[in-house]
C-alpha cells in the first residue's frame, strides 16, 4: 500500500513553484499530506478539490491553500484542457524580521487550528491580478534561479500569504491572539531559529533542549519532516549563506567561514566540497565566468 506522506527535499530549495497542465500531467494528484504549506491557483478549466472533509470545485482564478499535515487531492474536471500553478513552502522561511505584527506562520497554525478559516478562495474575494502575478513570478524563478531568485520568491510569497491573512482576519480569525514574538519551540518552526543563527555555535541537543525533547526524539522527528539529519541541515544553510558571500563579495575565506558559522577556512572548505563537490575558490571562478 502506498503511503500518503509526500517527501519534499527542503535542502534543495525552501520553495517549490510549478505548473501543472494537460500537456505534462494527465493523472489525478493521489491523496498526499507532508510538513510544507501548498497553495493552488486554478488559471483554465476546473479543478475539483478534497481536503479532509472540504470538498470543492475550483474556477479559473480561484485559489486553496494546504496546511500542513491535511490530506488532500485534486483532479481536472476536463483532462483536455486544464492548468493550475502549484506553490510549495517552508512557513518558517517567511520571516522578515522584527515585527509587531503576527508571524506568519504563527497567523497560519491559527488558521489551520480555526473550524471557521477559509480553505477556498473565489476569484473575487482575493486580487487576481496579485494572485496571478505572484505564480507566474515564482514559478520563473524557481525554473530561471538568477542572481536574487530566492529573495524574490520570498517578497513575493510574503505578499500572498498578507493577502489570506487580511482575508482570514476580516472572516473574523483572531490574528491578535495568534502574536508570536521569538522562538517558539516547536519542531516545525526550528529551521526559523537555525536560519536566524546560523554564524553561531548550533548543536542538536541545545536545539532538542530549545524544543522541550530528548536528543533521540528530537532527532528522529527531524529526519522524518524535513528529509535530512539536523546536522545536516545546518551545514546546508550554511554552505548557502557562504555561496552568497562567494558570488557577490570579495571577503576573503577567513570573512565568510566566521561570519557563516564555520569554526575556520579549513572547516568551510571541507564541508563546502561535501555539498557542492568543488572548493569555495573553484566555486567562485566556476561562476564568475558565467
């Protein structure tokens, strides 16, 4: 028997933005759940939708949202002639610093937690041109990857999520309640914490202690949801941050090993060889040429 869980690889990408339509995918999406926040945009035909119990036919300029852990599936009503845009991310990356406002993540777990919280979205009640624009945007950048796409896909999910939020909020969802400031322990906001402090020490069991569990506990709960070993996972964000500071500055190695948390030159170039299988320097002439 198939399982429902959908594995995503986080360290490829904290974003996953892609059409779908009846000239690459001809088959209903199978009933699936993972850890990440999935939003749909029907663009042509209809698009008939379960989530748990919510069932719904989507229209050309409707939109739903998938929180995370809910079941749910889809299929075209018309297999000949259908596309919808599909959007996949970590909550925990859409943070933009300090804020008064609520966290957005935290204003989604309320969301999910609420009975009364909107699922659907009617072409009508969400602006469409907003709507349209930031698919096609992300799914440009996820495919093109140029200089800045990251920050862009950012700016640009930040943008979306506002808009549900103001629409979650005037259906009456207490936003006020749902403030979050700092770090909450919870597993599903600890990617949050490690992007926020990576250039200092990290060790899985100060962030299983953070999170209230036991080192064993914490760890296999981490693998499970996010697809690699904690440890892992840190190197990646760091050897990401190092990639920045490669291609668009010219601090030398001593620079960016200190500033992105590795304990010397040494310890960044091994670990940057492991996930890129160059060295920094190779890395850096590699893609100055390009």
């Amino acid at each position: 028997m198939s399982q429902l869980f959908e594995y995503i690889d986080s360290l490829t990408s904290p974003y996953e933005a892609f059409w779908v339509d009846s000239r690459n995918i001809n088959d209903p999406t199978r009933p699936h759940w993972h850890y990440y926040i999935e939003v749909i945009y029907v663009e042509i035909g209809e698009l008939y939708v379960e989530c748990e119990e919510h069932r719904r036919t989507l229209s050309p300029g409707d939109c739903a949202i998938f929180h995370s852990r809910m079941i749910h599936t889809m299929a075209p009503v018309d297999r000949d002639n259908y596309r919808y845009g599909v959007i996949k991310f970590d909550i925990s990356r859409l943070q933009s610093g300090a804020s008064f406002t609520p966290r957005l993540r935290s204003v989604v777990e309320a969301a999910r937690k609420s009975s009364s919280a909107s699922l659907f979205f009617s072409a009508g009640s969400l602006d469409r041109n907003l709507v349209s624009r930031v698919f096609n945007t992300c799914v440009r950048e996820c495919d093109d990857k140029r200089y800045g796409s990251d920050l862009v896909v950012h700016s640009n999910l930040c943008e979306l999520m506002v808009a549900l939020a103001r629409f979650w909020r005037a259906e009456g969802l207490d936003i006020a309640g749902s403030v979050s400031t700092g770090y909450t322990g919870g597993i599903e906001s600890v990617t949050e914490y490690i992007d926020e402090h990576s250039a200092e020490p990290l060790s899985v069991e100060g962030l299983a202690k953070r999170c209230g569990m036991s080192y064993s506990y914490f760890a296999k709960n981490f693998r499970q949801m996010y697809g690699r070993s904690c440890k892992e996972y840190i190197e990646f964000v760091r050897v990401s941050k190092a990639e920045d500071l490669l291609l668009f500055t010219d601090f030398d190695l001593t620079y960016i090993s200190l500033e992105t948390g590795f304990a010397d030159c040494s310890h960044l170039i091994k670990v940057f060889r492991k996930w890129k299988g160059i060295t920094p320097k190779q890395y850096k002439l590699l893609h100055s040429r390009t």
